[in-house]
C-alpha cells in the first residue's frame, strides 16, 4: 500500500529539493573567517544576524535524518508537532508526510527567513501538505512563545544552534509524557545538551546518528 512518504511523486520532489540544496551557495558565507563564523553560530544575541548570512543556503537535515523523523513521527503516531527552523521546507515535509500518514494533525514551524518561508510553502502546497502546516516568520523565540497547542507530541529543533535551549523552554510545558525531541547539529549547542541529558530534568537522552540528540520526555 502506498503512503505519502513512499509515493513516487513525493520521492521525485524530495529528490529534486536535496538536489537543489547541494548546489546552494554563499558567497556572504564563504568568504567569512571560521573564528568569525563561530563567533555568531554561538552567540544568544546575533543569531538573527547569522542566519541572515545563510539565507541563501538550505541547511537541510539528511536524507537519513529526514527519514528517522517521519519513522519517529508515524510510530508514536504524532497529530502535533512543532519545528524549529523551517528553512526550505525538506524536513517539515518529512514531518507532515508523517502527519498525514497518521490520518490527521497540525504541523507548527517557524522560520526567520521570509524568503525562505516564502519556498517553504511552496513546497509543501506542491505535495499537497499544505493544509497540515502553519509556518510562522520571524524569531521563533516569540512566534513559538504563543498559541501552541495543550500537547506536543513532537518537538524538532533545526534553527539556531546556540538557542536550543531557550527555544525547548518555550515548548517545554507543552510536551506530553512521551514526547520525542530532536536536536540536529547539537554538538553546536553545549548548554542544551547539559539540560537534556541531566537526570534531574525530566528527559532520557541519547546521541544518535553522529550529529543527533533523541530525547523522551518523560514526565
């Protein structure tokens, strides 16, 4: 039986979007020095500043990654998920294939970039996924700080490395017991990774695939 993750024109659009995101390039980003780059990849208060630097990159999760998302999406059978950092849209469509393979759900995401959550949507309207997704532009420490809802089943954290954290403490209320958050590129953000891993927050953590942390809400 066909799902939408396994169909073959959905197969054709990610082929064509993963493709689309290796021949990006920054000249803005390229011809900055590395300890200038690390400087604002870590930095709390110039990450808008950063990103604007990548806005013409797609900074996708992998195609391994993609996949583990709609398997963790479908197996907990997640109706509401939340994202942080939109990008061009490749694994928020991962996340609401899953949603829509689940029967039904709400998909939130937030993206800085306006041209980005622009592509985004575009995307997810030619997949015909665009009905299970809000995108909300600007910086997710406030487009996510309200009207989330009650439950998050699903919580995917993709934007800027160095507000991890502060980005999880505005969902934080809002996981269920048992809610899966992933973080891709975590080595980038030490603070979260102190916070979820410590036995007396709440959680039960792993490293995963390299670059991903897998974490359960527990209580």
């Amino acid at each position: 039986m066909a799902t939408t993750m396994t169909s073959a024109a959905f197969v054709t659009l990610l082929d064509r979007l993963f493709q689309q995101a290796d021949m990006a390039a920054s000249p803005a980003w390229a011809g900055m020095p590395r300890a200038e780059r690390e400087r604002l990849m870590s930095s709390k208060t110039k990450y808008l500043d950063f990103y604007g630097y990548l806005k013409d990159l797609w900074l996708p999760v992998s195609r391994e990654t993609g996949v583990l998302l709609y398997m963790l999406a479908r197996s907990t059978q997640a109706h509401n998920i939340v994202e942080f950092g939109t990008s061009f849209g490749i694994s928020t469509l991962h996340l609401a294939a899953a949603l829509r393979d689940n029967g039904a759900g709400r998909l939130i995401t937030s993206e800085f970039e306006p041209t980005k959550a622009a592509q985004a949507y575009a995307h997810l309207k030619e997949a015909g996924l665009d009905d299970l997704v809000e995108i909300r532009q600007g910086d997710a420490l406030r487009t996510l700080a309200v009207n989330l809802p009650d439950t998050v089943d699903l919580l995917l954290l993709d934007g800027a490395k160095s507000i991890y954290l502060d980005v999880l403490a505005k969902v934080e209320s809002h996981l269920r017991p048992g809610a899966l958050i992933i973080a891709d590129n975590v080595d980038f953000s030490p603070d979260y990774l102190d916070y979820i891993r410590s036995p007396n927050n709440g959680y039960l953590s792993v490293p995963f695939a390299g670059d991903v942390e897998l974490s359960v809400r527990l209580q």
